[in-house]
C-alpha cells in the first residue's frame, strides 16, 4: 500500500461560491461515505450503477470499508470534501474513482455526485483530476461506461476530451481518452 498521496489534496470553488476540498479517499470517511449514499436520488444510483441498488445494500459496513479503503495504487479514489464552517463537520458531496486493470497500462473511471450538488462543475472537476492522476500514473489510456440516457455526463466526458462511441448492447456508451 502507498503512503497517502497527500500531493492530491486541493481547493476548488463551486460555481455557487462555496469552497470544497478535493483529496483521496481515507478509510475513516466511512461514516462520510454512508451519507453521501444517502443523498443520491434512485435515478443517480441508476445512472451510476446501471441498477437499482437499495440505500441498505449501498451503505453496507462490508461494501463501504471496500470503497474506503484504497491502495492508491491499483484505486485511487477523489473525494468532494464540504467543512461546515458553523459545526467544523465534514461531508462527502462527490467521488471519483480511478481502477487500473491488472493486464494493460489502462483503468476505467466512474464519477458520482451528490443530487443537491450536481451542475456545481463538481463532475467535471473530479474527472478533471482523475485523469490527471492517470497521466501522472504513465498509462496510456481511460476509459468509462455510461448509460445511453446519462447524456449530462456524456457532455462532461467529452468535454474532457473523450472520444464516445456506442457499445454492442444499445443501451451503453463507451468512454475513451487516451493519454
């Protein structure tokens, strides 16, 4: 396991004004996790997951250590960190993985942001940085899939630079950017 990539953590200014805290994922954010999941409408879960997946199998302690706790080589995963200025809390508004696959210089990104959040350049921003993380990571190419009717997203990846194409089952779309 690497040390924690420190060199990740970074503001960023939503187009509300609000301040935010990009940073990779630790396993104490758990708890954080677990809320965030609570925030997403059935139609983000959908257009995440590409089912319907219940708020309880979704915040499962076993399936959230799983996504806390990261290698930061194999996965790397960006939080969305909002501190309450008031309370000093913390929430998680968005997170972006980045997940190497084991035979090729490649990995597959996924992007997710909370409902209240969305159109806040959250999206963006954290795929901005995960494919940064790629090139930074020498490989030669990322990639995603996405639901033919998840056309917000589509916009953000190619604005990105990624080159979109339909898959064989002609409710997917294959994201491409090589690096």
């Amino acid at each position: 396991m690497r040390p924690y990539p420190s060199q990740y953590i970074s503001q960023f200014t939503m187009k509300d004004g609000t301040e935010v805290t990009l940073r990779p994922i630790r396993p104490e954010d758990e708890p954080l996790m677990g809320k965030f999941h609570e925030t997403l409408s059935e139609r983000s879960v959908y257009m995440r997951y590409f089912s319907s997946l219940s708020l309880s199998s979704r915040v499962a302690h076993e399936r959230l250590v799983r996504i806390c706790l990261v290698d930061y080589d194999r996965v790397m995963a960006l939080v969305v960190d909002l501190k309450d200025g008031v309370t000093g809390q913390h929430r998680i508004l968005g997170v972006g993985r980045l997940i190497k696959l084991p035979t090729k210089n490649e990995a597959e990104i996924a992007i997710l942001v909370s409902d209240q959040f969305q159109k806040q350049g959250l999206g963006i921003e954290l795929l901005r940085r995960i494919v940064q993380i790629a090139r930074d990571e020498k490989l030669s190419s990322v990639s995603a899939e996405m639901l033919r009717d998840n056309v917000t997203v589509q916009r953000i990846f190619k604005k990105v630079g990624f080159r979109l194409r339909p898959l064989a089952d002609s409710s997917s779309i294959s994201a491409v950017l090589d690096l």
